[in-house]
C-alpha cells in the first residue's frame, strides 16, 4: 500500500485504477520529482525580486534568504542555469523541507495557496510522466547515437523525448484539469496518437487568413480540428465524420499529421503559465507574419528558416480555432535532422564544449543579426529547432509560431524594410523590450537549457561571442544583466497582465551579483 500526500494521492488512485501496474514505479519516481520541482522553484527564490524577500546572502556553502516577516529561509546556492535537480531540501526558520507545495505553504505569501496546489501538481504530473516511460522501444533513452535517431518522417519522436517539461519552470509538468487518463492519452510524453475532431462552422461564421485545407471544408462549411480535450471540456459539442490521427508535440496542443503538417489547436487550460487558446488576433495576423518571415529569411544567410502558416480560422472565438503549419522537415536535406533545442539534451550532443560553442554562436549569430533589423524572436527551446548533419554537426535553425516576436519599426525603417501589419502587442521600439524577448528566450532559455548549468554556458558563450560585431545589442548582452521571465513572480501575481522580468547573473560577467538585490 503506497501513501501519498493529496495531490499526490489523487493521481495515485486514479493511476491505481488505470494502469495499476505502475503505482509501485510511479510512488518511487515522486521523490526526484520533488526536488526537481524545488530546484525550479529555488531557482526563483534566489533570483526573483519577489517582495516579500528583503534580502539575499552567501553564508559558506548556503544561500540564505530573509523574509519580510523575519523568517530565514536557507538553501544551497542557485544556479540560474542548473537543469538537474541539485535540491533536495531547504529550511524556512530551521525546518527542513523537501516538498516545493508545502514549503509555498508554509511560506504564507500573498496568493501562495493557489500557487502551491499548482506546485503539487507538477510534481505529481511529473513523477506519473517519468514513470509512464517505456524500457524498450520507442523511448529515446540519452545519450541517442546518431544511428539511432528517429527518421525523417518520425522527427516527433524528439519531441515525445522531452520528458520533464520546461527545465526552469516550477510548474513543469502542472496540467490542472487532466485526469490520468487523459494525461496518458494526450500527453506527448506517453507517446499517443490523438484523434483530433472536426467541427463544421459555416464559412459566414469564420475568420479565415491564408489557404484553408480544401480537404477540411465542406461546401458552405469549414472542418476546424479539435482537440478531443477542449471539444470535451470547453466546447461541449461534438464532432462529426472521421477526424485526424496526430501525434502531441511539445506543446501538446500541437500535434504532427503523419506525412503532413503540423496543427495548431486551441486548448483553453492553463498548462506552466498560460491558457492554450488561440486569440482572433492572432489568426488573423498569421498570413501577414508569415509574408514577413519569407522576408526576414533571406535577409539571414542562409542560416534561418521560418516555417509558414499555411492557412488559420476560427469560428471567431478563442475556443475555437486552429492553424495549419509546415512541419520543420521541410527544411532539410536528405540526410539532415531537425531537433527542436529542448530536446538536445537527449541527444548528448551537448556534452561537448565544442560542439555547444558552436551551436552557441549559430544562434547568436542568427538572433542578433534579426535584432538589428528590428525582430526579436521569442526562440525557446520549443520554438528554436536546429538542423544537424549526420554526424550532428549544427548547420541551420528553423524556427516556428511568430505570434510572439516583437517587432521594431524604427529599426525596420531605418534598414528600409516595410513594417507589416501587426497587432499592436508585436510592436515596440524599446531596446530593453526586444532585448528581453531575445535574450531571456534564447540565452537564459534555449541555451541555458542545453548547457545545462553556469559555468557550461559562460564557457560556450565566452567562445560563441567572439568575432560577433560589436553593436548596442551585444554589449548588452555581454555586459548587463541577463534578462529572464521571473516565473515563479508571474505565478504568484494572478492580476498582472503579462510578463514580469528579473534578472539573472550574466554568466560573462566576473563581479556577482550585490547580494541585497
């Protein structure tokens, strides 16, 4: 008889009923799902400005916090860029705890309850995610040779690989609302096929931009792809004729068509931080963004591929909605991969220092050079893929869903490049704004990541930066803080709108940070 704590327990006796086989693995897969889930949530402790932490300080081999209250609350110190999980524990006023939902609790900050149950979530997520992987075949166990990397027409595979979700987020693998059931059925992770419904909307009804699917309209009626979740959950109708065997990506609510594109699906539940709709903004902006990509490619070297919105509708409705993409295979050559950066990790390749310099200064190179033309991208690793040789060799990035790019028209006059039509969201002039787009998504993101600590992404960006043109851009980035998505503040803010920001210790700084900031 195993005993879990709440969150824990639930998933556990729901587990019990649907693959009752793996209880024992998944009650023994909690323990490290814990101390992953608090090295994240350290993480934000030790580097957010969150308003309750009057101060931080180095004591020997801790780094101890003092909370508004006058409570001390004491850890080892924090790597920014660490991906394992190094915490097994922390002590708020001499207690010691291991759990990342009850210390929220114990904490008592302002929202903190709603935070923590979020938090046990993760965990609890996380421990029946890694327990639901396969010994055998069809698991990509790292390190992946490169003989046996998936084959061109099965690059999702890589995707299925990443199993521990965003390698910085507390809320890695928190999907409110999903049974273990549906966990198994939809997450990519457990490797499904997801049978998408269709929902007919008459054409009147519909915003449409770009090329719709011939084979997704019927006559005065367009076949908008639904996820079974969201047609379950949010819609409550049901969908009509044969729907569309995909595979989940990263995203989870974009799924790979075997032979095909990829499909974007509205899913309206909070999965890390936002709600996985798709806005009417942004499916009528999709054609526009991707005219604007052709542009932006052949002003790259080369070294840049955008995959292209081929065609968005919605019933004009957050809800409802999908957009038909191209898959990022497109973009090789016989004999090439394409790996999305979260998933580099599996591959080892990131265990050589030189092959992450070099796979460093390719996207430095091609991040920067968009930014002085006036595009910053938001390349995480779930956006940013990279195209690798046979032998893994990085030659070329694609990147894929614009919807979030920020967009300088000044700097796209100034190079005398026609600024498109945009929402007003994708529009700023502010260095700082675009600076922290790129450099919080790519550097203390997709990089970091991959790196997988500090002192292994100082020393790629140290050899990665030489010889890049010395501009406004890369000073900032090699001497100012570096800018990063204050997460754990995001979460414990429910009524701000948008990101919230901090900064991290710049990795190619020598001075450490003040240790009252």
């Amino acid at each position: 008889m195993h005993r879990f704590p709440t969150a824990e327990a639930e998933i556990g006796e729901e587990l019990a009923v649907v693959r009752p086989g793996l209880v024992p693995r998944y009650a023994r897969e909690l323990s490290g799902a814990r101390a992953s889930v608090l090295t994240r949530l350290w993480r934000g402790l030790a580097h957010e400005p969150l308003p309750w932490i009057t101060g931080r300080r180095r004591e020997g081999d801790a780094l101890v916090l003092r909370l508004s209250d006058g409570r001390v609350l004491q850890g080892p110190p924090a790597d920014p860029y660490a991906t394992s999980a190094y915490v097994a524990s922390v002590r708020l006023d001499g207690t010691a705890y291991d759990d990342p939902a009850r210390l929220t609790a114990a904490l008592g900050v302002p929202h903190g309850d709603a935070f923590a149950a979020e938090l046990a979530h993760s965990v609890a997520s996380l421990a029946l995610s890694r327990a639901g992987q396969p010994a055998g075949a069809g698991a990509l166990v790292p390190p992946v040779p490169a003989d046996s990397w998936p084959a061109a027409d099965r690059e999702w595979e890589w995707e299925q690989g990443v199993v521990d979700g965003h390698p910085f987020h507390p809320n890695c693998r928190s999907r409110p609302g999903f049974s273990v059931a549906e966990q198994f059925a939809y997450g990519p992770e457990h490797r499904p096929v997801v049978e998408l419904g269709l929902v007919p909307v008459p054409v009147r009804e519909c915003l449409v931009s770009g090329v719709w699917p011939e084979e997704l309209r019927d006559g005065g009626r367009l076949l908008i792809p639904v996820h079974p979740w969201q047609a379950e959950h949010v819609l409550e109708r049901p969908a009509e004729g044969a729907g569309l065997p995909a595979h989940p990506l990263m995203s989870l609510r974009t799924l790979a068509l075997p032979g095909g594109p990829h499909v974007k699906t509205a899913l309206s539940a909070r999965l890390t931080s936002s709600v996985r709709d798709i806005s009417v903004g942004s499916v009528a902006a999709s054609a526009a963004l991707s005219a604007f990509a052709e542009d932006l490619v052949g002003r790259a070297g080369g070294l840049l591929h955008i995959t292209r919105t081929l065609g968005a509708a919605t019933a004009r409705s957050p809800d409802l909605a999908a957009l038909w993409r191209e898959p990022p295979q497109t973009y090789t050559a016989s004999g090439e991969h394409v790996v999305p950066v979260a998933a580099l990790p599996v591959t080892g390749l990131a265990d050589s220092p030189t092959w992450l310099a070099g796979f460093a200064r390719l996207a430095l190179t091609v991040g920067l050079r968009l930014l002085e033309l006036g595009v910053a991208l938001e390349a995480h690793g779930q956006n940013l893929l990279v195209v690798l040789s046979g032998d893994g060799t990085p030659l070329r990035l694609v990147y894929r869903d614009l919807a979030d790019i920020r967009v300088s028209p000044a700097r796209l006059a100034g190079h005398g490049i026609p600024v498109p039509g945009l929402p007003a969201r994708n529009l700023t002039d502010d260095p700082r704004a675009l600076r922290r787009k790129l450099f919080g998504s790519l550097v203390a993101g997709a990089l970091a990541g991959t790196a997988g600590s500090g002192p292994a992404l100082r020393a790629a960006l140290e050899s990665a930066v030489r010889g890049l043109p010395r501009t406004a851009d890369s000073r900032a980035l090699t001497e100012e803080p570096l800018p990063a998505k204050a997460l754990t503040l995001m979460r414990l803010s429910p009524g701000h709108a948008g990101d919230l920001w901090t900064g991290l210790p710049n990795p190619l700084v020598l001075v450490p940070p003040r240790s009252d900031q």
